[in-house]
C-alpha cells in the first residue's frame, strides 16, 4: 500500500511539473514585426534602433497562444497584464533589461519566457546543420531584420556552406551565402541567383556571415576593413566608375540557425566584379566573332612562389578556376554563372614582369604593370597592422578591362589576424616595435617580390612616396587616438545593446577567452600607441603643422612618349595639373580629385608638352 501510495505521489508531482509550463506562444509581434524566438533560451528578441535603446518607449504588442492553451489563460509582461492588440509602457529600455513574459491562469503559471531588445540587426538561419559542408552549397533560407520597418524581411532561399580555411575546426563556424529563386520551367524547379541589398549596403547575391572567431573582441576585420576604406586611394579607373568599391562593408548582426541564438557575426559584402565595377564579360554575336572576357578578378588563398610574385611556371589551364595558389573569381570556371572559362595570362604575365624584368625595365614599365597609389597604400596598410597573412595570400587583384589595359589593382582580404593577434589569433610573434619586413620573411619563410624590388630600387621613388604618404596618414588615419577610437565606438555600441556580453556568455565562457575579452581594448591599445611609434621613427615623422612639401615624390606618367590617352599618378588629391605647349601656352588646367589622372592626348600635334603638378614638373613627348 506504501509503495502504489508513493508511485501515485510520484506520478501527480510528474503532472504537476509538466503541466507548470504546457502553454506558449504562436507568435508575438511588437508594432506589427514578429520578435524573434530563441527555442533552446525561451527567449524573444527584438530590435530597436540605437536612439530608441535607452529612451521610455510604448509599443504595441499582438500574440496568439498555442493550440491548446485554456481559453481562459491570459498573459503579463513584467507583472502587467496584457490583452492582444494592448500598447504596452516597457519604460526605460537597455540592452541589460530583460522582461518577463508570463502565461496564467489564475494563479497558476503555464509557460514563462523572457524578452529583450537589441539595436543590433537579427539574422535567421533555417537549414538543415548536417548537410552544411565547406566546399559545397547546401540549399536553406535567411531572413535579414533590421532596426526599421523598411529592412527586407523576406524569407529568401539560399544556398549555404561553411567558409575558411583554418577556422573550420573551430565549433563557431563562418558562412557563406548565395540568394537564390526557384524558376520553374516544364515542371522542373532550377534556382537562378538572386539580389538583395541587406542593411543599406550593395545589392548582391553574395553574402558572408563572418563568425570572427580567432579574434576575441570580433572586431579587428571590421575596423581594418573601415580604415581601408576611408583612407585608400581609389584604384586608377575610378572616375570611370565612381561607384566601385575596393573594399568591403559589413553590419554587425546576431544570428539564429533553426531558431537557436549562435552569437556575433559581422554580415558582409563580398569582393566581386559588382564591387569593383569591373567590365562584364562580352559576348560574341552569332557570325562567329568570340567571346570577349574583359574585367578579371584573381584571389590569392595560399602563400605560393605566384602569390608572393617570386616564380611562377606555365602551367596554368583556362578552364580551372584554380592555379598555384590563385583561384580566378570572374570569369568564373564553375557555379550558376559560370562562363566555362577564364583568363589566367595577364596574371602570368604580370609575374614575369616582377620576376624577370631588368631593373631598368621595371622602372620604365611598372607604372603601366600595376596601379603603384593603390598597392602603396596596401603596403603602408598591411605595415601598420603587421599583417603576416595578407602579405601574399588574402588579397584580391583585379583587371578593369583587360582590352583597355592590363594595369594591376588590389583589394584586402580576411584581416582578423592583425593588430596584435597573429592570423591563429595568438600574440607572441606581434612585437608591434620590428620591422615588417623581417618579421613577414621570418614568418612566411619569403617575402613579395614586388614590394621587395620596389624598395630595393627605389623604383619610380616608391620609397619617397613610402614617406610622404606616411606622413599624410598619420596626421589623421594613422593617429592612434583615431585608430583606438574605432575600436572603441563598436565595441560600445556592442556593450550597449548587451551583444556583446551574449557573444562572450555563448561562446567565450565555454573556450575559457572571458578574461582575454575583457582586458583585450588595453592590450590592443597599448600595442597601437607602440606600433604607430616604431614607424614614427622608421619613416622620420615629425609631428607638425606645417604642410608636406612634395620634393621627392616624381610625377609618373605612362606612356611616354603618347600617341592618345596620357595616365599621369604620384598626384596629390586637390593640387592643380596644367599642361603647357613649348611656346608656354597653356592648353589644360584641372584639380587631381584621385591620385591618378586620364589626360586625352589625341587631338594634341606631335611635340614636346610640359606637365605641371604642384612643385613638379614632367616632360611628355606626343608622337
């Protein structure tokens, strides 16, 4: 009797129990937006905008139950009780304050969650976790919310891997994403790309969810990347394509995979022939006139004798989209918008130049080999943050229209393993006071040629531009109160809202990193301070007032002597470049807006011309 007296005991304490939490909800929606729902926390997120995050705010507030929920069950926030449809005072709102969702009847509690709100955007995720590889697409979807009722909150299809190379062996993984539609034709469903602009950025059906994992403040590619984009020369085609992009943007978001919370990630744009406006493939007419590839897109993944421009053999294969270490990105060998082919002899030829051209005949023919504005202030970039990783491998090289010309642009790449933090996201091999140099050879075993035969020679003064560029910088993008200060913004931004401690309590509390995030903004300050100093005293830089004087810095213009369009570079954004004829006339006056300029020589007669640029003075023969 004892015994069947304790199992029934057991048995209503087991109803009791479960029927303490038998009710949900379908849906709750603020303002007429669906919260977000986090299954595994019973927790509902939803985003507000950075201004709204700390002031009292009222909202409208609609949900259903779950199917089978009493009728006569109600619901509280926070103690109040609230009816569907109701507009509800949640006060003072901070990214720390969570509120307690409670369904009730009567007395006794049904089901409990909490909500919270972030200024940051929700990504959501839906695809099944097994199928995800790193090499091939899986098919899902993504729905993108951001802070305002005009952000996309489709649910679009997309084709979903994993992406990186050594950060795949850790749990927080990165991804790649491709948009895509379903096109049904004679009752077979294909899938065509798809594009989207998400978080006012770009529309494109290329996206990446970088998950920044070997960094544990999850900020330095972000920041680098920002930097890159303020402070660089435009590449050498730009006033023909004022909207290109020789970098990428990016938003930091929280993201849900099956409507489970996976932390921080940075949505970003990725480098392609959109963001660079380079020239569309062309295709030949039915009488026989070929294809015509025009714009190239090369990306360096290995440190290889061809990405370090140190050797190079031929063996390359127009229809692999891969080669020693370069995989060509347009025109693309495979995928939905593949041509089949590419073009891999400009490359080659680009590093035979580096690698087997006379001395002389590097200085007379670099200028039209490569975009030299554009590749310093790479170096002068990749220097600053002593970027082991993106001296060879990591970078973009980019043809605006190989018909036109075949001169060489760069792009950055993948820069978490900067700032202090080598690219496995350890610090001993960051002393920031060596020289960069030393430290890319003792690391990467060999350095890149090119910059290497650029220094050693001094070609086209590439080392006095090394200087007077530095010295430009450092009065502004190079300060290290600047450089600190954009690591403060977003990681106070991220504080503010609470992501911040929701990426260090998912992630970094389980890899034991909590105390390295917390003393993370000291160290990478104390080494920036430092690093800005060694190179104060490399490049003899001088805090001061007075203007740069340009005396080293040769104008560099190509080809000399000219028979139709003149590129003149070494210009200083905002100076005034004339042209005179030898009786002293002058025929053209023009502001530099770049640091590159296209001077149309065609209807000029054969003769000796003077350009003029600031203090400078160059010699230009019109055949």
């Amino acid at each position: 009797m004892k015994q069947f007296f304790f199992l029934l005991l057991s048995f209503t304490l087991l109803c009791a129990t479960s029927n303490a939490s038998i009710a949900s909800l379908d849906n709750l929606s603020i303002n007429g937006r669906k919260a977000v729902f986090d299954k595994v926390r019973n927790e509902y997120s939803y985003i507000l905008t950075e201004e709204q995050l700390h002031e009292e705010i009222t909202k409208t507030i609609e949900f259903a139950f779950s199917s089978g929920t009493p009728s006569d069950a109600y619901l509280t926030i926070n103690g109040h009780v609230v009816q569907s449809g109701d507009e509800f005072s949640f006060g003072d709102v901070t990214g720390a304050k969570k509120f307690r969702i409670m369904i009730l009847k009567g007395e006794n509690e049904l089901g409990e969650m909490n909500l919270y709100f972030t200024a940051h955007p929700i990504v959501q995720l839906y695809v099944n976790e097994s199928n995800v590889k790193s090499q091939n697409y899986t098919l899902g979807k993504i729905r993108v919310n951001g802070p305002s009722s005009s952000t996309q909150l489709d649910t679009l299809d997309a084709n979903i891997r994993y992406r990186g190379a050594s950060t795949l062996k850790n749990p927080k993984k990165s991804f790649a994403i491709k948009l895509v539609h379903p096109v049904t034709s004679n009752e077979t469903v294909q899938y065509e790309n798809l594009d989207k602009s998400f978080l006012g950025m770009r529309e494109d059906n290329s996206w990446i969810l970088d998950a920044m994992v070997i960094d544990p403040i999850r900020l330095r590619n972000r920041v680098s990347t920002d930097l890159w984009n303020d402070f660089s020369v435009k590449p050498y085609y730009f006033a023909k394509e004022p909207k290109a992009i020789n970098g990428t943007r990016g938003k930091f978001v929280e993201l849900y995979i099956n409507d489970t919370y996976n932390g921080l990630y940075c949505l970003t744009e990725t480098v392609n022939r959109k963001q660079l406006k380079l020239k569309k493939f062309k295709e030949g007419s039915s009488r026989g006139i070929p294809d015509t590839i025009r714009g190239l897109l090369y990306k360096a993944v290995k440190s290889t004798a061809p990405t370090l421009m140190r050797g190079v053999s031929l063996n390359y294969d127009n229809a692999s989209e891969s080669w020693d270490g370069w995989e060509s990105k347009y025109p693309d060998a495979s995928g939905l918008d593949s041509l089949g082919y590419t073009d891999w002899k400009p490359l080659y030829d680009a590093i035979v130049f580096v690698v087997y051209s006379t001395n002389a005949f590097l200085a007379e023919k670099v200028g039209e080999q490569f975009d030299l504005p554009v590749f310093r202030d790479y170096y002068l970039f990749i220097e600053l943050l002593n970027a082991k990783d993106n001296y060879g491998k990591n970078t973009y090289l980019s043809i605006y229209d190989k018909t036109q010309s075949k001169k060489i642009s760069i792009t950055p790449w993948d820069l978490d393993g900067v700032f202090g933090r080598y690219w496995d996201g350890s610090t001993s091999r960051c002393n920031p006071r060596q020289n960069y140099n030393a430290f890319t050879k003792a690391n990467e075993n060999e350095q890149n040629m090119f910059y290497k035969r650029l220094m050693q020679n001094n070609v086209c003064g590439f080392n006095d531009s090394l200087k007077l560029r530095y010295a430009q910088l450092r009065k502004e993008y190079f300060k290290p109160e600047n450089l600190i200060a954009r690591f403060v913004r977003y990681n106070d931004e991220l504080v503010a809202d609470g992501a911040a401690n929701r990426e260090v309590q998912y992630w970094l509390t389980r890899s034991g990193r909590v105390e390295e995030y917390l003393s993370e903004m000291s160290y990478l300050s104390t080494w920036i301070n430092a690093r800005v100093a060694y190179l104060d005293t490399q490049y003899g830089y001088i805090d001061t007032d007075e203007p740069l004087m340009v005396t080293a810095l040769k104008l560099h213009a190509v080809p000399n002597p000219v028979s139709s369009l003149l590129i003149v570079s070494n210009l200083l954004p905002g100076e005034t470049v004339t042209l005179h004829n030898q009786q002293g006339q002058l025929l053209r006056e023009q502001r530099a807006e770049f640091e590159s300029m296209a001077i149309d020589f065609s209807g000029y007669s054969p003769g000796l011309y003077i350009l003029k640029a600031g203090n400078r003075t160059e010699k230009i023969i019109k055949q």
